[in-house]
C-alpha cells in the first residue's frame, strides 16, 4: 500500500524548506501521498506543487497579523491573539491527533511548535530543525549566550526531550555544529544538508549584464512591512555613489506584487520604462528608471537572479540566507518589524559569520555598499564564509534519502 505523510510548517521559510524535501521525496516514492498543515499563513509557497499533484494542503489555516513572528514583539503577540491564535492551534492539534489515529507518520519542519504537535500526533514522528544553529551564540556577548553556552545547545532541554521520544525517528539540524551541541544531550541529530540551497540557478552571468554593476534588493515577503523595508533601502541606494551604470534586481514572491511597487517607486521619483532590448528575456514584470539606474521587478525570478548580483541589500530572512550561500555578501536595514527588526537582523549576521552586515543608518548602508562594490576581494572574503556556513546544495535529497529509511520503514512503504 502506497504510505502517507503529514508535514507540518509553521513559516514562510519553513514552507519553502519543507517543499524542496517533499518534492525531492516524490521523486524517490512517487507512490506516497504527502498531506501538508502550514501553520502560519495558507502556505502559498505549496500553491504550485499542489496544482501539479505533489502535495495537498490540509488542516486549519489563518493569515496571522505577524506572519507568524509574535515572538519578535509584545505588539505581534497581541495582535495574534486578538486574531483567534489560540483557537486556531488547537484546532491543528485536534487535525494533528486524527491523523495519528491511523498511524501514518508526521514530518515536523520548525521550531519547538510544529515539534510538540508532531509529538502529539501519538505515532512516529520526524523533525527537521531550521531556525535554530549554534553559531548565532558562539563567541556572542550578552545573557543569551551565556545561558546557551551554559546549555551547550541553543535547542532547549524540553526541546530535547522531544527529540529523544522513542517515537522520534529522525533529528536533523541545518550545520555541524548545531547537530553536534544536539548529541552532546543524547539527541540523536544529523546534518545531513541544507535545503535551502537547493534549487537556485547558479549558471553563467548573461552577456548583457557584464556592463553593470548589479544589486539584488530583497524586502521580505510579509505585507505592509515589505514595502517599508524596500522604501528604507531605496533611499539608501540613492546615496550609493556609483561611476558604473547600476542594475538593480528586485525578484519577489508572490507580494508585493508588480502594481504594489508603483506608489513606492513613483515617491522615490523612478519612472516606468519600456525593457531596453538587452534586458527584454530576464523576465521582468516591471522595469523602472531613475537616471542612469535602472531596477526590475521579476516575481518567482529569485533562483535565477540571485547568482548575477555582486551585492545584496536585504531586509529579508530565508532569501538572505540563500543569497549569501551563494557566495555574495549583503546588507541589511533593520526596521520596525514584526520580522525584520534588530535583534533578529543580528541575529541573522551571526548565524552567517558576518556575510551579511547589519547597518545601523541608511547611511551606513550607503557607505558599506560603496565599499563591498570598490573592493572586490573583501566582497570575495565574504561570501565563502556565507558559502561555509549555509553549505552546499543537496540537502534535499538527503534529507528525503533519510525520511523514507527512517520514518516511512523503506521502501517497502511501511510506516513502523
């Protein structure tokens, strides 16, 4: 019999995550249905696989006044709750445990939440751990550090506890490090890749771009803060002095959208152009201009663009760390959330190593790109250690390699 499997996500960037190992699982067991619950949003990052017949969503689903960063801030948390949180998880518990009922098991990709309702589901159960690495500690000053240095582990110990059930069949960490602080507890974690370096176009830079110097400018996906976040790296850009003709790449998600960009880029005083010829099959929704720079919109264009910038400007979560694993250093801007404020833009840059450097005016930004932009070696230092820190691609595969010899019993379909 054909085996199935819940996985639960509860972000953007887990979705995304989860989607790479799913799709990478179909093609080794294409027989198997895989049901996923997004926990924070409706999961529009399985929207595609779900048309193509990969995947189906399930479960209770709210967009969150957050999306899903209630942690970040009083504010956020509040707000969530006033929108219904509490009633909305326990409904995905209540999904959660009817699944479990017959024994097929559930994939967590997360943090301790989808984690403790994995582990609620009563059946075998397996975790995937992206938010959590131990070099966002490691020689970090302050409290915080000082207790996970006292811990040996940024996971903690009721965190461990779930991870060393008995019915937990597969524990893996997104580096070393981390997976390694995790055995030190009993855990039995691996590290076997990471999925978020799958995917992305890593091919040669088109001819017509060789001219330019290019920025790749990410704002998070999460409305309206998106548009803050580009509106504050827009006008550090305008500071930027550059001798060169400046392109600037701005690929998106599905938000904000290419008419979302108009009010924003018109204040800024751009002007909507026709593509010049040259640029006309990179597939941009959108070409603007202001002066001698010119910016394109290209909504699903982030894997095939990232690889052409020399520098990002970024004020975003997972993009940023797929950015910087290809090599290319960044900046980030942080604003007034809910995601994207300071603790979590520091946050960021240390799990990076410094890849990407948290600016704390538009002004800095400013002068920091102009100097990523004028030294190109000190750009290179950079990006390898975004390269040794996010790792290479083939994660995916790996991970789905595991799931299936571990949580689905082989090939042979049992689910233990």
């Amino acid at each position: 019999m054909p085996g199935r499997l819940l996985v639960l996500s509860n972000g953007h960037g887990e979705d995304l995550i989860a989607l790479r190992v799913i799709q990478a699982l179909k093609q080794r067991r294409p027989d198997i249905e895989v049901a996923v619950l997004p926990m924070v949003g409706d999961g529009a990052a399985y929207r595609g696989a779900e048309e193509q017949g990969v995947l189906r969503r399930v479960g209770p689903r709210r967009q969150l006044p957050s999306g899903g960063f209630s942690n970040q801030s009083l504010r956020g948390l509040l707000a969530d709750l006033w929108a219904g949180v509490l009633g909305l998880t326990l409904r995905q518990w209540r999904f959660v445990r009817r699944w479990g009922e017959g024994g097929d098991p559930v994939l967590a990709v997360g943090d301790l939440l989808p984690l403790l309702l994995a582990w609620s589901g009563g059946g075998s159960y397996g975790f995937i751990g992206t938010p959590k690495s131990d070099y966002t500690w490691a020689g970090a000053p302050g409290i915080a550090a000082l207790c996970h240095r006292l811990k040996g582990s940024e996971w903690d110990p009721w965190e461990w506890a779930l991870m060393r059930g008995g019915r937990c069949r597969l524990v893996a960490m997104r580096d070393r490090l981390t997976a390694r602080g995790l055995r030190r507890h009993g855990v039995a974690a691996s590290a076997p890749g990471n999925p978020m370096m799958d995917g992305i176009d890593v091919g040669t830079l088109p001819l017509a771009l060789r001219q330019w110097r290019r920025l790749l400018l990410l704002g998070g996906s999460r409305m309206p803060e998106a548009t803050g976040n580009l509106r504050r790296l827009l006008e550090a850009l305008a500071e930027v002095r550059c001798e060169e003709p400046l392109l600037v790449l701005a690929p998106t998600g599905s938000r904000p959208a290419p008419h979302e960009w108009e009010p924003l880029l018109q204040g800024l005083g751009f002007e909507p152009i026709a593509p010049p010829e040259a640029l006309a099959d990179l597939g941009a929704a959108a070409v603007w201009a202001r002066g001698a720079r010119l910016l394109l919109v290209g909504p699903g264009c982030f894997s095939r663009w990232a690889g052409w910038a020399e520098l990002g400007l970024a004020s975003a979560g997972t993009a940023t760390e797929q950015l910087v694993g290809l090599g290319i250093p960044a900046l980030s801007l942080p604003g007034p959330g809910p995601q994207f404020k300071r603790g979590f833009a520091e946050r960021q840059s240390r799990l990076l190593g410094g890849s990407v450097r948290v600016c704390r005016s538009q002004a800095a930004l400013a002068e920091r790109a102009e100097i990523l932009l004028s030294q190109p070696d000190f750009a290179r230092q950079l990006g390898a250690i975004g390269i040794q820190r996010m790792g290479t691609a083939g994660g995916s595969v790996a991970l789905s390699r595991a799931i299936e010899e571990r949580l689905l019993g082989g090939a042979d379909g049992a689910t233990g």
